[in-house]
C-alpha cells in the first residue's frame, strides 16, 4: 500500500506579473486561466487524484482570502487537511516551515509535498507518477524537488543543473532567472532544467535542515504554530509571532544551502502561468495563433492575447502584442516583455495607486485606510515638494496665484485670501509633521502679504504681482482667510503670527461688524447684499484661535455666528443652507435667493460637529447631519459621483460643474460625523477620497489637481489655482488622522533628497 504524503498548498502569492488582472485582493490563483476553474480548485483537485495512498491536502494561504478559500473549497474534501491561514505573507520559506511543522504534529515523520496553487499541469496521471518517482530518495532523508526540461530559453524561470541520468538525479545548483543568452546556454547544455517549486521530502529532513541553516526562521514558526487558534474554519496563526518570522524563500533559506539535494526530471506538462506569453502559449488559439477572451474585436492580428474584463476590446493589425484591459486599467505589451509587467506594478506601487491592490467592483465596500498609501505619497512626496518650491514667488514674495499644468508659473494678481490659504497649508504641514521648510515659507508669506496692509489696519484685497496693491477692498471674506493662516501660523510657532491676529481681529470689530450685531458686513464700505459665505469662514477661523490659544472669547465669537446658522441660515424645511440674503438676512430675490452649495453644505457640517464638541451644543449634530444628507441626496451628479456647483433649495441644478474643493470638504465633512452616535461612515469616507482622486487629482500631473469638471466627466481646467491647495491639504490629513491604525503604513521613497516618510507624518499627526 502507498504511504501517506501530507500535501501542503501555497496559496499566498499575488502574482504581480499578470496584473491588470491578478491583484492583491484577488490574485491569479482565484482566476480561471486555463478554462477549468480557478487554479486553487484545479491544483486541490490534482492531488485528490492519486490513485492511492492517503493523501491530507493542506492549504497556506493569506487571511485576508479566508472567505474566497472557504468557498472555493466548499464540497470539496480535503481527506483530513485544513486550511491554514498566515496574517501577513512571509515567503515561502515560512510556510514550509508550517507544513513541517504541522505534519510532525500529527503524522510525526511523514513525507510531505508542498506545491504551488497557481501553476497549470494538464497531466495529472502523470504528475503522481513523477512525484512517487522520487518518494525513495525523500525516504532516504534527501530533499526532492523536481525539474522540467525546458522547451525554449526562458529568462522568467529558475534553473536547476543536475548531474547524472535516470529518474533521480543528483542536483549541483541552483540557479536564479538567467539573462537571455546564460538561458540559451543551459538549454543547449541539456543538464540545465526549469525549477518547478515543488518540493517532496520526509518532515524530520526538512526541520534538519532548517535547524542546520536557518534555525530562527524554524523557532520563530513553532512559536507561532504553537500559539495559533484552531477553528473549525481553519488554523490562524498569530500575527504578532507570524510576522516576526523572517521573510525568505525556501531557495534561499535552505535549497541554496543543503547538500544531497535530489532532483526527478518532470513527466507531465507545466506551465506557472506566469506571465501573459505563458497563458499565449498554453490557451487555445485561432487560425492566427491569437487568444481572445472577453468581449474581444480582432482583425489582421497575430500570435496575440487579447483580453478584455469587461467594455469592447477592439484591435487591429497587431503582431504579438499582449493587450489586458480591466475596468480600471489596461496593459499593453510585446508579448516577450509582457514578464516586465511587474516593473509597471512596482511603479505604481511607489506611487501609492490602487490599481495593484484592489479589482474594481460596484458593489465593492473598502476597508477604512483602504486610501492612506495614496494620500500619504500624494500629499509627501507630490504635492507639498511641489507647491513649496514651484508655488513659491522667490522674486516677489509671497505665492504664485496659479500654476500652468507644466508646472509654470501664472503672472496673475495675487488675492490675499489665496496668500493666507498657503500660509495656513503650511502651517498645518508642519504641525502633522512634515519636513520641509515650512518656518521660511510661514514667514515669507507672511511678510509678502504685510504689503497689503491698509491704512485702518485692515487687509487689502488684492495685490499686484510685486506685492503694491491692486484693490484696497477689506472683505470680510478675506479676513476670515488671514485670521484662519495666522491662528495655525500662531501654533507653528511664527513670532508675528498672534500680534498679527490680534490687530486683524480688532480691525473685524471696527470695521467689519454690523452695527446691529448680526454678523458681519460684506465689506468695510458695506453692501446690500449679505452672505453667509464669510460668516463660515470666520467661524472656521474663530474655532482655530480658539484651539491655538484655548481663550474661551474666540468661542463667544463662533457662538455668535451659531446664532445666526440657527435663526437665519438653516432652512429646515429644506435642510439647505442659502448663499445670499438681504441685509435683514431675508433669503435674496430672484434666483440668488434660491441658491445653495453641496460644497459649503459640507463645510458647514464639519465646522458644526466641531463647534458641539467644544461647546456642548451636542443638538447641532443633528444639523450637521442634515446638511451632510440633503448634499449628497440632492446636490450630486449621479453620474461621476461629485458634488455640483450649486443646486436650488428645491434640489434643481443649477452650476452643473464639478470643482475639486466640493469633494475635499465631503471627505472633511464625512470624517467629522463619523462616530458621532450616527451610521457608520468609513465606507463613506472611503468612497468620497475615492471620487476626489478618480476625477480630479490622478489625471492630473503629479502634485496637481484638476479643478473644474463639466457634467460628462471633462476636464475644463486651463490652470491648477493655488487657492484650492489649502482644500485639499486640510482634508487629506484630516484622512490620515481619521484613519490612523486602520491600514499598513507604508514606509515612503525620500523626494529631493529629503527623508519624509508617512511613518513620521503619521506619528506626529497623532
């Protein structure tokens, strides 16, 4: 009778080299490549088919596929095996060591075969009979692996030199992926043979040699073995144990290093599907040798894979070309080059791009931080480099208004509002950490906008390039920005920054506010017409001095205009809040009197939620939620998912555009509700980054955004205005702070030298 072989399967890979489609939440072993099921199924399948002998099939997979292992497996059984699943992926060197250490804990000194789940054998009669070729020598105390003799020079594969001949050979070395000529040469040699990664051996040889050549990664996996949860779903091991496990291949760890090793020359046909030639070469073809899968247009084409999940792939007189287009997501390669796809996903991976992670799906819910990578290396890394030196007038003062999409500067004037705005991003920057040179561009905005001080100590509010003023005008509306810059440059440390408010605050109280003591005026010549646009910003800024200096005045100064949100500005028939009113606060005539901002919905419902948590108004949570809900039910376009620019009371479009800023403030605005007694909105939050980097910050170039879009989803920015910089800084780190310990951090590339990291970032965000 055939003696048991405990079969361990690995299951924990991602493989990268047939992305688009092969993803980390869904990689190539889940995928059906051959035409009979998915390759986990397949492999499990392969070795319930010895034709006797007990054989226990284990499988080694990932955590996070726990759900997608269990029902692939449902029905099928495992004669005895169970599932075992890592917390983090530590190579192939640690579940070896798992599989032997689960085998002697229940067989003792049995022979195990641990294999691939995502290489493609068609022959499995002839696969058991290769493998039972070399159970002699693994009963010897010898480490098998076995060899197929290559058809082709291959630089993606692996070689073994073996010596001698018959159906056990003795193995001389391994050998990593050749350059194209080494592999020409092996092949021509004939005792060269492509690794195959499966591995046969008794358990006691196996944990000989790890203990001879790698003893910590063997005690670092029996300490997690031992202290794993054993469920009826499958076996957990720990994550603070597992993780502690070197991260290694088992060539590395011990085939490079053992002695004796024996090699068995393959009977069956094998292919790891590897790489997008590789499916070429084992899928059925037609007439012209080409693949075509999906919905798929060919003409004049051959020796091509064509692959689309999904929309209409069309394609025409193309000659061995690999094309694979995702919902997201498209690779075009020669086939040859098509193994390089991983240099593309280590790209994108540098940049934080989700496309390597997860496969789009409407119905798809992400985890919170699903986005923290992406915003971590935007904001680090793109962003703050960019803005602190090309969005910096170094011969004027102050800060360029705008910047081409080449990243030039735009010789426009300079308003105050957007000088305050960069001073504040800054501040903010270094506040959560950021190292750049924030002190020197605090004070060198600081000293820019200085030039536009009026005679009655106001602010002016726009000023020439070179810093004269353009338009003396003191607006509320500004002021509201500078007190904003000058309370968080206050907490950076500026020296100025506090006499500075203090002056800016006075002048508000002279000038700016109505005799009536119902907010404040427009401007300091006064107007008709009243908004509830600068009143907000001055709550923003009255809570930010409040939080710089803990003086409970500031927050008297932000009750005031709670009142008014209260008694004025809050339809609640409507759940809006208008733009524009008469000076009895009376709503505008006309259509003004009818218009209302998903945006400064948004605003408003995160700078309320702030207000109750300092002030105890706990019932303006409520508010805040009705802005937040009446935004998204009437003020979104359906069919980018953004918030428009302006709707009426009554939920009609009336600026069907779509700014970047609206979206930076729905995520502000989601973060803030978030656990505030309402429904959960981490998938929310998630969406809404989501929305502002699909639309308006990935097709733009690297550090920039794409600030106006029409109703079809267009571009129609000629320009990155730097007023919107301070949205989008404020909004992000809000996000990371939110979802601190919610994701992996990431430790990020140095830019310019520099050695940010979001490690770093975050820490001092906390």
């Amino acid at each position: 009778m055939a003696e048991r072989i405990s079969c361990f399967v690995m299951s924990g890979g991602v493989g990268s080299r047939l992305w688009p489609l092969s993803r980390e939440d869904n990689p190539k072993q889940f995928h059906d490549l051959a035409g009979h099921g998915s390759m986990l199924v397949s492999t499990v399948q392969r070795l319930k088919a010895r034709p006797e002998g007990e054989t226990p099939i284990h499988l080694i997979a990932s955590e996070r596929h726990a759900e997608r292992v269990r029902a692939d497996m449902a029905g099928i059984d495992l004669a005895g095996g169970r599932a075992i699943f890592e917390p983090v992926g530590r190579n192939t060197a640690a579940a070896v060591a798992v599989a032997t250490i689960e085998t002697i804990a229940t067989y003792g000194d049995g022979l195990v075969l641990v294999v691939p789940s995502d290489h493609e054998i068609a022959t499995e009669k002839q696969f058991w009979e290769t493998v039972e070729k070399g159970t002699s020598a693994a009963n010897a105390g010898r480490l098998v692996v076995f060899g197929i003799t290559p058809s082709q020079p291959e630089t993606g594969y692996g070689y073994i030199e073996a010596r001698g001949e018959g159906d056990v050979r003795d193995v001389a070395r391994f050998v990593e992926k050749p350059d194209l000529e080494t592999a020409k040469a092996y092949v021509e040699s004939g005792t060269f043979f492509w690794n195959a990664g499966i591995f046969l051996f008794r358990a006691g040889a196996m944990r000989a040699a790890f203990r001879s050549h790698r003893p910590e990664i063997w005690e670092a996996a029996v300490r997690a073995f031992a202290a794993a949860a054993r469920e009826v779903s499958g076996t957990y091991l720990p994550h603070g144990l597992y993780s502690a496990i070197p991260s290694v291949s088992i060539d590395y760890a011990i085939m490079e290093n053992a002695s004796g090793i024996a090699m068995v020359p393959a009977g069956f046909r094998w292919s790891d599907l590897g790489s997008w030639q590789s499916l070429l070469d084992v899928s059925p073809t037609d007439a012209n040798g080409n693949v075509a899968v999906g919905d798929v247009v060919a003409i004049d084409c051959e020796h091509a894979y064509l692959r689309s999940q999904g929309r209409l792939l069309s394609v025409i007189g193309l000659r061995d070309i690999a094309i694979v287009a995702t919902a997201d997501a498209t690779f075009v390669a020669p086939v040859a080059k098509s193994q390089e796809v991983k240099r593309i996903v280590e790209q994108l991976e540098k940049c934080g791009r989700l496309e390597t992670k997860f496969t789009p799906a409407h119905d798809r819910v992400m985890l919170p931080g699903a986005w923290r990578q992406r915003v971590a290396h935007w904001l680090l890394e793109e962003t703050l480099p960019l803005w602190s030196t090309m969005g910096v007038d170094e011969r004027h003062g102050g800060f360029h208004e705008a910047l081409s999409f080449e990243a030039a500067p735009l010789t426009k004037p300079k308003r105050m509002r957007t000088m305050a705005r960069q001073v504040y991003a800054f501040s903010v920057a270094k506040l959560r950490g950021w190292d750049g040179d924030a002190d020197r561009l605090i004070a060198h905005g600081l000293a820019f906008m200085g030039k536009g001080r009026t005679e009655s100590g106001g602010w002016a509010r726009v000023l020439h390039v070179d810093g004269a003023i353009a338009d003396a005008c003191e607006d509320a509306y500004d002021h509201a920005c500078v007190l904003l810059a000058l309370a968080h440059a206050h907490q950076a440390g500026n020296p100025d920054a506090l006499r500075l408010g203090q002056e800016t605050l006075a002048f508000l109280d002279a000038h700016l506010e109505d005799e009536r003591l119902t907010g404040f005026l427009e401007t300091s010549d006064g107007t008709e017409l009243r908004r509830t646009n600068p009143h907000m910003h001055l709550l923003e800024a009255f809570l930010a001095w409040y939080t710089a200096t803990g003086e409970r005045g500031y927050l008297r100064r932000a009750a005031r205009i709670i009142d008014l949100f209260r008694s004025h500005f809050f339809d609640a028939e409507s759940w809006t809040i208008g733009e524009y009113f008469d000076n009895a606060w009376k709503p505008a005539a006309g259509e003004q009197g009818q218009w209302t901002e998903p945006g400064h919905h948004f605003e408003w419902a995160s700078l309320l939620v702030e207000f109750a948590g300092k002030s105890g108004q706990a019932d303006l949570i409520a508010f805040a939620r009705k802005l937040y809900a009446s935004a998204i039910a009437n003020g979104l376009n359906r069919s980018t998912g953004l918030a428009y620019g302006a709707v009426s009371r009554s939920g009609l479009p009336l600026d069907l555009g779509s700014r970047s800023w609206p979206q930076a403030e729905a995520v502000k605005a989601a973060v803030a509700l978030d656990g505030t007694g309402g429904p959960d909105l981490k998938p929310e939050i998630e969406a809404r980054v989501g929305h502002l980097f699909r639309w308006h910050i990935d097709p733009a170039p690297l550090g920039m955004w794409i600030d106006r879009i029409d109703e079809k989803g267009r571009s129609v920015a000629t320009e990155v205005p730097a007023s919107i910089f301070y949205h989008l800084v404020t909004a992000l780190m809000q996000y990371l702070d939110k979802t601190e310990g919610a994701a992996t951090v990431y430790q990020l590339p140095a830019s310019d030298g520099k050695s940010t990291s979001e490690a770093s970032f975050i820490k001092a965000s906390a």
